[in-house]
C-alpha cells in the first residue's frame, strides 16, 4: 500500500497504533508522529546512511555496550509537553539497561539517541526533534550529517534543553573510547 493509499484512510485523530498499523501495511516508508499530532512520512534510509548507523553500532559494541542495549531505527513513545503521545524513530537508540519487545518503547532508560540528517529530514532532525527529546530527558542527542566528513554533532541535554559539546568527522568519533562520551 502505498502512502497516499494510508493517508486516505487515516483516521481524524492518529494514534501509535494506528502508525503500526499504517507501516506493517506501507513497508516503502517510516511513520513517526510528534506528541502534537503532527505526522511524518518518510522513505527508508538509504545506503549511506545505512553504512553510518552500522559504523556506530560497530563502535559502541566494540566499545562494551552489549548488542542487547543498541538498537537501529526502533520506536520511542516520546511524551509531549501537554500530555500528548508521539512516536519516533531514531536511527540509533543506546539504553542503559536491556528493554522489553514492543514497537514503542518507553524512554526512561535511553543514554543516547543518534539521528542521521537525510535531505529534506534536516530542520525535523535538528529543531524538532531535539526539543522533543530533551522534554523527554534523553541525556545525549548526536546528529550526523551526511556531508563528506559525516559530521557529528554531540549534544548534551543541560537542564530542559540540549546544548553541543563537541563537532567532529565520524572518523574522529570512531577513534575515541565510549568513557570520553559517558558512555562506558
């Protein structure tokens, strides 16, 4: 099914349920929905980005985090400010313990959320994205730009916002230990 064909038949009011829904039925997108309402549809990652979010994974496994506290591209139930509910899905989830099977998980126990910027994700990866998961207590939100050095950009959540305490190549990333990141 295509989005076009989901989006006729969305529902007035859409809830994490429904966007299971929709994406067991449109496996040619991702769904994610802020605590406001707003809905998202976007195409899977490609390549590149794929190649990303493994070097990391690799990094932060070989590093000790165990397999069962990293995740790529898994649901996060991300609390609004005014009760509401949203959904997103990081390209790249650390927690700080292991956590039960579900679509959307609970963000209690998240150390670090990583976003890779895809073209046209860029304002929703860096602005809207970031508020949402410093309201939700995420401690650490690092962005990843696709752009020759794969710039990442480490912020570090500093009372109810995220402030960047460092901006380097991927490569750099990769030759540093986890403990430099409050991550071993």
């Amino acid at each position: 099914m295509s989005s076009e064909a989901v989006g006729r038949y969305m529902p007035p009011v859409v809830t994490l349920d429904d966007l299971t829904a929709m994406m067991a039925e449109d496996e040619n997108h991702r769904y994610e929905i802020s605590p406001e309402g707003v809905v998202s549809i976007m195409p899977p990652p490609g390549y590149a980005h794929a190649i990303i979010a493994t070097r990391l994974m690799v990094w932060l496994a070989q590093g000790g985090v165990p397999a069962d506290r990293i995740a790529q591209a898994v649901g996060l139930r991300i609390p609004g400010r005014d009760g509401g509910v949203g959904g997103r899905i990081p390209d790249l989830v650390v927690w700080s313990k292991a956590q039960s099977d579900g679509v959307w998980l609970p963000v209690a126990d998240v150390l670090l959320v990583v976003e890779i910027v895809s073209p046209g994700s860029e304002g929703v990866d860096t602005v809207t994205k970031r508020s949402e998961y410093a309201a939700a207590g995420i401690p650490q939100y690092w962005v990843v730009d696709q752009d020759a050095a794969q710039t990442v950009t480490m912020h570090r959540l500093d009372g109810e916002r995220y402030v960047a305490r460092a901006t380097m190549p991927l490569a750099w990333v990769l030759n540093t230990s986890l403990e430099e990141h409050d991550l071993g």
